[in-house]
C-alpha cells in the first residue's frame, strides 16, 4: 500500500543518505530506498524504521584512524551486473582505505544497460581508478605522498589480462575508453591490479543483498570500530587509576596532618622550659609564631611536591592506557 503522506519517508530518506557519509554498512540499503521516494509503500518505510533501530544498537560503531595508519591506498570494487528487477542496470560499488580505514566508498545504478557482464566490469573498474587518482592528487595536495602504488582488489582474473594488454578484442571496442584509461594508470604505477578470492570481497556490503551471517561477517572487516565501546573501556580503567591516586594522596595527606599535630605537642611541651629560661614572654610567642609559619611553609612545599609527582604520574599513565586501548 503506498503512503498517504510520504513527508515522513522523504526526510527519513534524506537523513539516512547524509549517515552514508560515515556509515558504508547501510549505503547499499538506502540507495535501493531512495529510488522509490516517488511512489513509497508501507513496505518501504517500515525498512526505513528497521535501518533506524539497526543505527540505534550500532551507534557507537564509526570510522577511526589510526596515527600509525600507512599512507597507502586500496580498493575494492565490485559490480551486480543487470540487478535493477525493474531497469535491468548494474549497480556499481566501491570502497577506498587509507592504510586500514575507509575513506571513500560509492554504491551507484549505472546509467545505462550492460549489454555483458564485461561492459559493467570495466564501468566500475573505471570508475574506482578516477576515484583512487582524484585521492593521490589531494594527498599530494596535503604533502603526504603514497608510499606506494594503490591497490586494487577484484574477483576476475579476466579483467587483468585485458587491462595489461595492448590490443583490444573486436568484442571490447565499445569500452575502449575504459580500457584506455585502465591500462594507462596501470603503466604509469598509480594502480596496480590484484585478484581476490569472492569469499573475501569486502565491497558486496555495497552491491548486493546479503544474508544475516554474511554481512556481519563482512561488517566485523570493514574497518570501523565502536569507540564508545573503547571509550568505556578508557573511563573504567582511570576511574580506577584515580580511585588509587586519590587514596595515595589522601593517605600522605592524613600523614602529614599527624606529623604536624606529633610538631606542634612536641613544641608545645617545650613551652615552659622557655618560659623558665626566658622572661620576656612576647619573644617566645613571637618565635614560635615563626616556627610555626615556616613549618606550615614546608609542609606545603612538600605537599606541592607530592602532588606535582602524583598528577605527572596519573597523565603518564592515562596516555599509556589511551595508546594501548585505541593502539595508536
């Protein structure tokens, strides 16, 4: 049945393609939602609503670089040649990590129909390689070169041999473009081309339905992490640290206060040995007044020390805790 008021649709549409941006997990499902914001149904928006308590239990789980990250790109790229049911186009995917994260990802329907599985193939090839060349050319911008070629993983060892080599098939002349473009990038050293396993294609999260087991297994290798999860881990391990700084302190502290009162009877017992030996009263308050004004100068100097050691001590080891957790 197709909504009366599809407001609702539209703007759960057009929130969900803005969480894309760091979500490549959902990209998939909502660009299949989005090509019915036309005419949507019930159907639709109660997926709208599953991808929303889907985000609600995930919510911490987000993309994170790390700072031993390698400048170094890769690809995977994937096509599901003529999956439209109603427009038999292909839709296009790919994702792009710097060292182990991802940056840069894309599910697209393609404009026109393959006429082969081969024509979108190399569609979607052609498009990672755009991708991964406007990538290098911002990171030359920020000075941070690639330390080496981008990779670029693919599931058809056919491709290989056609983007390597120098004569193109009567069957191919219709893609020479991409083929063109492919090889160019290929000899220049910007790509290089690497087969890898179907089992181990991480960018069907983005090109086709998948089972419950299948895209959690893929999901756990996509490179994102729950940092609220970590962040919990984080706050438990210095709240403990703390708990035991504060009872170090407190206990020199409480030391400290004994000490003190321990000075101050001793002194005061010795209060009439000076009254006996001198009787100008005044002079012995006012030297004890000074005793008591330097003690009270030293026992905060030393208080002073403590705590400057303990505070360096606990950043110390709050920094040594963040680098193991989040190892960066």
């Amino acid at each position: 049945d197709q909504l009366v008021d599809p407001t609702v649709f539209h703007r759960l549409i057009g929130c969900l393609v803005y969480l894309t941006n760091t979500h490549p997990n959902i990209t998939y499902i909502v660009h299949r939602l989005s090509q019915y914001v036309a005419s949507p149904t019930q159907t639709h928006h109660q997926a709208d609503f599953r991808i929303l308590r889907y985000i609600k239990n995930t919510y911490g789980q987000d993309i994170f670089l790390k700072a031993t990250s390698n400048i170094t790109l890769k690809a995977y790229r994937d096509f599901d040649w003529v999956g439209c049911p109603d427009s038999r186009k292909s839709t296009t995917s790919y994702i792009v990590y710097l060292g182990d994260s991802p940056i840069s990802w894309k599910s697209k329907k393609q404009p026109i129909v393959s006429r082969s599985s081969f024509e979108a193939e190399y569609s979607a090839l052609a498009q990672t390689v755009c991708e991964i060349q406007w990538l290098t050319e911002l990171l030359s911008e920020l000075h941070l070169p690639l330390s080496h070629p981008a990779t670029i993983f693919y599931d058809n060892h056919f491709a290989i041999k056609i983007a390597t080599n120098q004569v193109f098939h009567e069957r191919t002349k219709h893609i020479e473009i991409d083929c063109h473009l492919i090889r160019e990038k290929v000899q220049q050293g910007t790509v290089k081309l690497l087969p890898v396993h179907s089992t181990l294609q991480l960018v069907d999260i983005l090109t086709k339905p998948l089972s419950p087991s299948t895209f959690h297994h893929i999901n756990s290798k996509l490179g994102t992490i729950d940092i609220y999860a970590k962040l919990e881990g984080l706050s438990e391990i210095q709240f403990q640290l703390i708990h035991c700084t504060t009872l170090f302190i407190a206990s020199h502290l409480l030391l400290s206060v004994l000490f003190s009162y321990i000075s101050y009877i001793c002194i005061l017992s010795l209060f009439p040995f000076f009254t006996l030996l001198y009787n100008n009263t005044f002079l012995i308050y006012q030297f004890f007044f000074f005793s008591f004004l330097l003690s009270f100068i030293f026992l905060l100097w030393i208080h002073h020390e403590y705590f400057h050691k303990v505070y360096t001590h606990t950043v110390k080891h709050c920094k040594t805790i963040f680098v193991k957790i989040y190892k960066i």
